[in-house]
C-alpha cells in the first residue's frame, strides 16, 4: 500500500471540513486522538500481560 503523501492528505482534509464543518472538526479531531490514546494503552497493557504470562511458565 503506498504512503499518503502531501496532497492526499489535504483531499483528506477538505473532504472532512466538508463534511464536518469548521466548527466540529476539532472535536472529531479531539475525540480520534483520545481514542488512539486508549487502543495504545489498552494494547500496552495487554502486551504486558502476555509477557508476565509468559515469565511465569
């Protein structure tokens, strides 16, 4: 899959101010990165947990 490059990422950008709004977009942005913020922290705590299993057996 190729890299997303400069003018992808502003087709991007447009198509989601369209259709957001200029109001909503820093929500949506607000609540995409809490998000990725809890899968980071919920995959640590996971890989964690199969590495203390891991220890013990």
């Amino acid at each position: 899959m190729p890299s997303l490059g400069l003018p992808e990422l502003i087709v991007i950008l447009v198509i989601a101010l369209v259709i957001f709004g200029p109001k909503k977009l820093p929500e949506v942005g607000r609540a995409i990165g809490t998000s990725i913020k809890e899968f980071k922290k919920a995959t640590k705590e996971v890989t964690k947990d199969l590495v203390e299993d891991k220890e013990e057996k």
